[in-house]
C-alpha cells in the first residue's frame, strides 16, 4: 500500500512541476549551459506564459510603466497561444545595450493538410531589474530606438519615423473621419487614440515586434497592412496620415458590445480595403462566386480569394448596405448598439433580421447591382 502512495505522490509531484513552467523548444545555439542570463530570461519567459492568461497574476512579470499605461499590457497577447507553448522555438537573445535584452520567438502551426508552417517571429524585451528581469512590448523599445516622432491632433496622437512628414491636409480628414463617426453613432471617444506608422507593412509589423507575420509579405501591395488594439486605443498604419479603413476601426472601441460582423462591414462599407472601395473587389469576386457557389454553404470557411481581397470584407459590407437600403441609418445604429448580436454570425443576422436563408441568391443578386465596378454602393460615403 505504501508504495502505492508513493507512486502515486510521485507522479502528482511530476505532474505539479511541470504544469509550473511552460515548455518551449529552444534553439541549439541558444547557450543555457554557460550563459547564466540566457537561462534566466528563458525561465522568466516560461513561468510568464504559464500565467499569462490572467493578468492579476501575469503583471508582476511586466515592467511597471507598460501596465500602468496600457488596459492590456501585453500587446501580443490577442493573437498567442499561450497553451501551445510547445510550438514555439526560442530562436535567440540579443543584448540591446546594457541590461536590456530582445527575445526571439518562432511561432509554428499545422495546417488541415498535416503540414507544419510558420505562424509568425516576435520580440519581446527584457529589462534587468535588480537581480531578476521585467518584460517589456518591443513596441516601445522600437520607437526610441527609431526615434519616432510625435504630433497630437484633436483626435488622434500620431507617432511617424524620423525624417517624415504627416501631411497637414491629410491629418485634417482623419480627424474629421473620427468626428463623423462619433456623430453618427452618438457615442464620444473618451481619449485620444495612438496611431503607430511605418513606410510599409514589413516596417510596420517590425514597429510592432514582427519578423514574419502573415500578410505583411505580399508581391501585389506593400501599403495594405494596418491593425487596430481597441482595448488599448492603438492603431498601426501607413505614413500617410489618414488611413480611411484603419481610421474607421474605431468603431471597435465607441460600439465594444456590437455585432462584429456589422461593425467591420461598416468598415469597409464607408472605408473600403487595400486603399479600394467594396465596389472594386465585389467586381473582382463576383465572377469566381458565381462558378463556384458552393462556397456559399460554408460562407465562414471562405476567409481567403487573393492577397487583395478578403471575402468576408465584402460579404459584410454588403450586408450593411442592404440595411441601409432597407431601413436606414438609424436601424444600423441601433444594431451595432445590440450586445445580443455581439458574436451573431453573418447567416445568423441575415436570416434573424430578413429572414433569409438562401445565401448564394442573396449575394449574387445584390452584389450583381455594382458588377461593373463604376457604379459606388449608395451609403460609401455616410461618414465623409
């Protein structure tokens, strides 16, 4: 019976210390053996993401200013896999300058095929404080050690490379966008929001902490890319100062309870996508949906056509435009103010609202109406 117990001890002592420290792979060349600051960064790291889910017990980890400042201070955080450790490869640790070190992360995932990929490369930052180490957002080291500029406007805090102009016109429209959007939603931005800019979107993904990122590679468009934190009031962009979509995303943060199929259709609605109105990528869709209605049957499994369109970018819009059409502004207003459609699902709106079910007519029929490409969506220019 004894030892019994003791097995049973043993492998619930097992169980405990491994469950205390997420795993990851580390590289060869990475030196744990000789290198005692390697391994300590190491060890931080792995406790940090056995917690990192519950920011009361993950804060102690972070350094101070980061966390006072930011609601999530962790700006990695939506897009980690903190369970999943063990797909991630510790690819190295460089010294920054004097105790401040970059940690370098290889994200991988397997496809339905089997097959393993690249998800994405990150930094975080490691600050040495006292005789442990605090982690940091490679965001912020970025910025200083590019030595970004800044201009604040009446809504926005624009933060651009050295060496570059926001071109005073162009700052104008954005914060007449941001107003406009208040207005019509009746809802008031209760801080400024941070705008990060980059020339590109390799640039503009390196500012966030990104070697690789999906998307921020791409042979048709090297403007295309931005990202919105609504928790944190940040935006990410280009340098030209208004980014109408991007700009338009602040619906996230003044309507957080509404249907997120509304809100980004709104988005690209009024704001287009790759610097394109909808009417152009419903001229390019168009044609393959009609060859192809199967895609219809699983509308949400179709979340890729090009490296220029994103179907459910059009699918939304168009659904917000038949709103419009059908029953006016106010009817959206009141929707996207609806928390119980907060994670409806676009054929759950269409068939809760209009009762429609027959999704491959719906689509074809509507989106038939601006085939040509000339003709805008009535409701393209509600917030200018």
């Amino acid at each position: 019976m004894k030892s019994i117990l003791k097995s049973i001890f043993f492998i619930l002592l097992i169980t405990l210390v491994t469950e205390a420290r997420a795993q990851f792979q580390v590289n060869v060349s990475v030196d744990t053996v000789h290198n005692p600051v390697n391994k300590q960064i190491i060890a931080v790291l792995e406790d940090y993401f056995k917690v990192a889910r519950k920011d009361s017990l993950a804060q102690k980890f972070w350094i101070e200013d980061e966390v006072r400042m930011l609601k999530t201070f962790d700006l990695l955080k939506d897009i980690y896999s903190y369970t999943r450790s063990k797909d991630c490869i510790i690819l190295g640790i460089a010294k920054e300058k004097e105790d401040v070190f970059r940690i370098k992360l290889m994200h991988e995932s397997i496809g339905t095929d089997g097959k393993k990929t690249v998800y994405f490369i990150c930094s975080y930052i490691f600050y040495k404080n006292g005789d442990s180490y605090r982690i940091g957002n490679a965001l912020f080291w970025q910025l200083k050690a590019d030595q970004y500029q800044q201009l604040a406007s009446k809504n926005i805090i624009y933060h651009f490379p050295r060496n570059s102009q926001l071109p005073a016109q162009n700052i104008k429209l954005a914060n007449r966008l941001l107003d406009n959007l208040q207005t019509f939603l009746g809802k008031k931005l209760d801080k400024k929001i941070d705008f990060y800019s980059a020339e590109d979107c390799v640039n503009l993904y390196r500012l966030r902490g990104f070697d690789y990122y999906p998307g921020t590679m791409s042979s048709v468009t090297k403007h295309g890319c931005g990202y919105t934190d609504a928790r944190n009031y940040l935006m990410y962009g280009n340098n030209s100062g208004y980014q109408k979509h991007e700009l338009l995303r602040s619906v996230l943060i003044l309507c957080p309870d509404g249907a997120a199929v509304l809100k980004d259709g709104l988005v690209n609605l009024c704001g287009g996508s790759i610097g394109k109105p909808t009417a152009y990528h419903i001229k390019k869709l168009l044609p393959y949906l009609r060859n192809n209605p199967g895609v219809f049957k699983n509308i949400d499994d179709f979340y890729f056509f090009d490296e220029e369109t994103v179907p459910s970018f059009v699918f939304n819009a168009v659904l917000v435009h038949y709103i419009l059409k059908k029953d006016g502004p106010e009817k959206l207003k009141s929707l996207l103010k609806d928390p119980t459609l907060k994670y409806a699902t676009l054929p759950e709106l269409l068939e809760q609202l209009y009762q429609i079910k027959d999704l491959s007519g719906f689509f074809l029929t509507e989106m038939a109406k601006y085939e040509d490409g000339n003709k805008k969506l009535e409701f393209e220019t509600l917030l200018d």
